[in-house]
C-alpha cells in the first residue's frame, strides 16, 4: 500500500498532461462559462448536463480513488470511476478520471470509450496491455508499476494482469463522461436481446454456444 501512496502524485500528474492544452482536440466541447456543475437531478436534456442553482465544494471533490476496489467478480477487475456522475463539477469541463484494480489473474475485457482517449498509471503490480487498429493490428505492451499507456479514442484494448499478486492503476480521460462499451456485454447482455442468427452468423458457431454465452452475462435478477 506504501508503494500506491508514493505513486499517486506521480498518476496526477499523469492526468495533468494528458488534459493540459489543445482545446481544439479535447473529447469534449469548450467551456462557455467559468463553471456549471451538473443538476443530475434535472429532467432537461442537453449535451452534458444542465447547471444546477446552488454550488458547493463538495461538488469538485471525490475521495473514492484512495482504497482498492472489489476484484471478486467474474472477471476479477473492478472499474472505480470518477466522471461527472460522481464529480458534478466536471460537468463542461472535459476531464475525468478512474481507478482500475486487477486480482491475481484479472481482466479488465475488451471494451472502447467512445468519447475519449485513456491514459493509464501503473499504481502497482504489471499488466499485459493493447489495443487494435481499425486495421485489425495489435498494439501491445506489458508494462509495470510508474509505466504508462495510451488507448486511443474509440478503438477497443483490454488490460490483463497475468501476475501473482493484484494490480492497479490510475486512468486519466479528456472527457467528462467517457461512456465505456464492452464487447462481450454489448453483443451478448443486450436488452432486447440481440438475434441468435446475427450471432451465430458473425462469430461462426452454432445456437447453443451463442445461448450459453448469453445465460453467463444475463443481468442478476434481483
């Protein structure tokens, strides 16, 4: 845990530059005003969120990145995100962050965001990383704790920790509300489901196996 604190300056900072300048190429339109924290509450639709009345402090602060998440879960990641939704001062202002933790074996499985390019900081532990082109090629790298990656925006890429002990890093987006899109999840969980002879078609494998995959990744009935 000595090793997370002394390395979280160094992931701010990682942040910092990868937001710093070039407005003209932010994932997020420019600000108009000094700031409008996001009314999640409001009914009205805009692109973003409207600004709500009555600002406090406590509308530009998060503390949910300091502690590891829970890794007990089918892929053995957990995704802690710091966007508008958790930081409503972040509403027009093109930046947001998230913790990701890996356990000993974990995946955090293939997905895109479509609004924004990630940059990750290894806190601890080693990954193996990449993404693919829209030319099919891999770009791939295993990097380790004070390393960082970049996943370009819209392109899918993955993150997998293929050591003993758990990992985590820090992931920096220039966008407010990167929205993320899992492939797995998109194709096979979605409601109304997607049909079995699109499926079966695009993957190349019969009813039964497009039927279990999409029994594993139902929604938990509650």
């Amino acid at each position: 845990m000595a090793m997370v604190s002394a390395l979280l300056p160094c992931a701010i900072m990682a942040l910092l530059l990868s937001v710093l300048p070039f407005p003209s190429i932010a994932g997020d339109p420019d600000l108009l005003q000094d700031i409008c924290v996001a009314d999640l509450t409001s009914g009205v639709k805009v692109n973003g969120f409207a600004c709500k009345t009555t600002v406090t402090e406590d509308d530009f602060y998060f503390k949910g990145l300091g502690a590891a998440g829970n890794t007990n879960n089918t892929y053995g990641s957990v995704v802690t995100g710091a966007n508008v939704e958790k930081v409503p001062g972040l509403n027009t202002l093109g930046v947001s962050m998230s913790r990701i933790d890996y356990a000993p074996g974990g995946l955090n499985a293939p997905h895109t965001h479509p609004r924004a390019t990630e940059m990750v900081f290894v806190l601890q532990g080693a990954l193996d990383v990449g993404f693919i082109t829209t030319g099919n090629k891999l770009i791939s790298k295993t990097i380790a704790a004070g390393d960082v990656f970049v996943f370009p925006r819209g392109l899918v890429h993955f993150q997998k920790n293929n050591g003993d002990g758990p990992a985590s890093v820090i992931s920096a987006f220039n966008s407010q509300f990167p929205g993320t899109q899992s492939l797995a999840m998109t194709l096979f969980g979605a409601t109304p489901p997607v049909p079995n002879n699109v499926l079966t078609k695009a993957f190349q494998v019969g009813t039964k196996e497009v039927e279990k995959i999409k029994s594993r990744l139902a929604p938990k009935k509650t």
